[in-house]
C-alpha cells in the first residue's frame, strides 16, 4: 500500500511540474521582453491593451444571432468564416473595426517613436530569432512553410 501512495504521489507531482513548465514557458519570452522595456512604455502597452479589450467586447454586444451562428460554425476554413462575416457586417460594425485598426496602427507608431536604438536591436533579434525557429508550430494542412521571398516584403506600388 505504501508503494502505491509513492508512485501516486510522484505521478502526481511529475505532472503538476510538467504543467507548470509550460506555463512558464509561454509567458517567459513577453516577461523578458517587457523587462527590458521602460516604466512609460509598459504603460502605454497596458493601456492599449485595457482599451482593445473595451473594443472587442463593445463590437462583440453588436453581433447579431447569424453573425454569432457563422463564428460558430466548425465546418468551413477561417477565410470563408471572415468574408462571410464581413458580407454581413452593419455600417457601425464597419466602423468599429476601422477604428479599431486606425487606433491600432496609431498605437504601434507611438510605441515605435519610444523604443531606442538597442530596444529595437533587442526587438528585432528576437523576432528573427522565432521566424528563423524550424519548430513554430502545427497546422492543419501540415508544418508551416517559411516565405518564398527569403523574408523580403513586397510593396504594392500604386496601380501597375
């Protein structure tokens, strides 16, 4: 009986020390990032944070019960949930997100005017680093494929 209740309890703690490690896994690179961030920034960062969560539930009370319907419907792709949605949307819906993506835009210019020369250095480093990683997860059609293009953005420039 005794064996029992060690096996049980070491079951049980390998467990809950398993559990707890990805836990901390999972917010240890953002806890890293905002460590090197200053007092001001992790405001603003709050802040913005505080106010999108205003936003989305403010634009969330305004779906209606077959916009709620096609959220929940498991058997089409997430593109053919978006267009169908966006068909659907009110003008004060439109304009709830579009104010929501201007703010958003407005917000990532602030946040860069903040950062200094070694913050950005530190941000991109990292980024490269999680882009360049073999292992970022599973999809649905099978692991991710890395751009075409070596990581190169290509500009829309104007009508051609």
């Amino acid at each position: 009986m005794k064996l029992k209740s060690i096996i049980f309890t070491v079951s049980f703690m390998s467990l809950m020390f398993f559990n707890t490690t990805t836990l901390f896994a999972q917010s240890s690179n953002y806890d890293l990032i905002t460590k090197e961030l200053t007092k001001d920034q992790r405001e603003l960062l709050q802040k913005e944070r505080e106010v999108m969560k205003a936003n989305r539930e403010a634009f969330k009370a305004t779906l209606t019960k077959e916009q709620l319907a096609i959220l929940k419907d498991k058997t089409i792709s997430k593109s053919e949930i978006r267009t169908k949605l966006l068909a659907t949307f009110s003008a004060t819906q439109k304009d709830l997100v579009r104010n929501q993506q201007i703010r958003l835009r407005k917000t990532r210019d602030n946040f860069r005017k903040t950062l200094t020369g070694e913050q950005r250095k530190m941000l991109k480093q990292r980024i490269d680093k999680i882009r360049k990683s073999k292992d970022r997860g599973e999809l649905r059609d099978g692991p991710r494929q890395n751009n075409v293009n070596d990581g190169k953005k290509w500009r829309v420039r104007g009508n051609q």
